[in-house]
C-alpha cells in the first residue's frame, strides 16, 4: 500500500490548522497602563481604557480601532474579579496586558484574558 493517502490527509490536516491559527482575530495589547476604568450600572458591562496605540481594528467591532476593551459579565463572580484585578492594577500603577477576541454588545473589543504585572 502506498503512503501517498496518508501524505495526502497529513498535509490537508497541517494546512487546516495553519489556516485555523492564521484567521484567529485575537489581540493582545502588552504592557499598558490603565487610564480610566468602570461598569455600567445595568447590564453588567464593565470598561477599561489603555494608554498607548489604538488595537482591536482586526477584530472588526463596530468602534473600530480604540484604546479601550469591555467585558459583559461584569455582574457575574468572573467579572467582579476582573473588574477587582483592573482596579488594583489602576491604583497600584501596574502595567496589564490583556487578550481581546471578537466583540462586546456595545461593539467594542471583548476581554478574554488579562495578566497584571510590571
């Protein structure tokens, strides 16, 4: 038996996966300062604007390039820990650095993981 099905279904898999990791949209905004941050009182959307360029034009939210990212579940156990974290970083003058992926309900970046640190 030929190993030319199984080059073929290796190859195909290997082009899939660099396809799938190449469309991914993420951003990843390093090492920023948090300007201003808060919620809103209904709905559990919380916010959080960087200093430095704008990101999350390849994200294609309906704000376009910005310096600031939202997270929905502000009023969930997650939320109040980000929103925690983001707080502490804001007033202790730490820098954070937070990955943003597809869209919050109000069209801007989304937060899905954030790291404070110098």
């Amino acid at each position: 038996m030929s190993n030319m099905p199984l080059r073929a279904v290796a190859f195909t898999l290997l082009a899939s996966l660099s396809l799938a990791s190449n469309c991914r949209a993420d951003e990843t905004p390093a090492s920023r300062n948090i300007v201003s941050l808060g919620c809103h009182d209904v709905g559990g959307t919380c916010y959080v604007t960087l200093d430095g360029p704008s990101f999350g034009s390849s994200l294609g939210c309906s704000v376009g390039a910005t310096t600031q990212f939202r997270f929905d579940n502000g009023n969930t156990d997650e939320g109040r820990r980000a929103y925690a974290s983001f707080l502490a970083a804001y007033l202790s003058g730490k820098r954070v650095t937070v990955d943003l992926s597809g869209c919050s309900t109000q069209g801007y970046p989304q937060l899905v993981y954030y790291y404070i640190g110098q």
